[in-house]
C-alpha cells in the first residue's frame, strides 16, 4: 500500500468509528498542523488553539472529506484559514480625531516613529493583499517552508501530497508569482527608489 492509500485508509477507518486510526493521524500530522501556527507567527497559545480547533474540525468533517487520500492538504489549508481567524480576531484599531482640538500641529519624534510604523502596516498589508492572490497550493508550500523552524521536505510532501523533487522548483515559482504581483512589486520599487536618493 503506498502512502496516499495509507492515509486514505486511516481515515475511512477513523470515519468508521476506529478511534486508534484518528491516533494514527494526529500523531502523523500534528508536527504540520503546528508548523502552520508558528508560520502566522501565532503565540504558543494561539497555535495549540489552531491546532485544537483543526483536529475538531477533522472528526466533524471526516466522513465528508472528498479526496481521503490529499488529508494533509485538507489539514494545511484548515490550519491556514483558523491562523487568519485567530490574527483577524486578535487585530485592534485605534481611531483618531484629526479635527480634535488637541491635535498636533508639529512633528515630534513620536509623530516620526508612528509615521514609520504607518508606512510598516501599509506595506504589511499589500503583502497580506499580495499573498492572498497566491494560489493556495503556493499558499500552503510557503507557510510550511517559512515556519520556524521549518517543516521538512518529507512532511511537506506529505501534507501537500506532491514529491519531494519538486518542492524546490514549486518554490521558485511560488516565489517569483509573489515578486512579480504588483502590491511586493511597488514596495520594491519605492525602496530602490529612496535608496536612490540617500545613495546618489
């Protein structure tokens, strides 16, 4: 039986009510389940969070799941979808009053670190932006090759359901569809261009 068959069966069995079978599973997965928390940069907490909130996913969803075989992917992409619930969830805004009679009217450092991480956040989100337009097989590679530390290529292929030998070029492609998307591609130009002016 090759692995795909392997997995399959696990989870035909587990859908049957074969409690050492979902065992099986967790212990075989579990190490990318959390890999993809630590990818999001979750706090511990948050990733054990994901990681028991995918597993309760699995046994709601195990009789229902179409491809039995592509587990592992099934399980990256829920783990993706919970870390973007728990960052979205965790996200606070701050409005400001820029008509308030106390606002300031000149620059202190304070003005200048907060106008820094301004310009932080706005690229930050035109990389999330950018990221989003991946495809999900892109998606998922990424997150597992950018954890810390990272998956292995073994339990990528697994997870991912595709060799090893061509995680490498996946990569490279995943890679350069990401620098070529016009959100990374404008942040790139606007650093060469203010290294430009610093660095005649």
């Amino acid at each position: 039986m090759d692995e795909r068959s392997d997995v399959a069966a696990l989870v035909r069995r587990a859908a049957g009510g074969d409690h050492g079978a979902y065992d099986a599973i967790v212990k075989r997965f579990a190490g990318l389940v959390w890999h993809i928390g630590l990818a999001h940069r979750l706090s511990p907490a948050d990733a054990a969070d994901v990681s028991q909130t995918v597993w309760l996913r699995l046994v709601e969803q195990l009789g229902r799941i179409r491809e039995p075989e592509r587990l592992g992917a099934w399980l990256a992409t829920t783990a993706r979808h919970e870390c973007l619930a728990v960052l979205r969830r965790s996200h606070r805004s701050v409005p400001v009053d820029l008509d308030a009679p106390d606002a300031p009217v000149t620059m202190t450092a304070d003005d200048v670190v907060g106008s820094t991480r301004l310009e932080a956040d706005e690229q930050a989100v035109s990389l999330r932006a950018a990221w989003a337009r991946l495809p999900e097989r892109c998606q998922a590679l990424l997150s597992l090759l950018l954890a810390d530390p990272p998956a292995s290529y073994d339990e990528i292929a697994e997870a991912l359901a595709m060799p090893v030998g061509s995680i490498g070029p996946t990569r490279q492609r995943c890679l350069h569809r990401l620098r070529g998307d016009r959100a990374v591609a404008g942040i790139t130009a606007a650093s060469g261009c203010s290294g430009t002016a610093r660095h005649p």
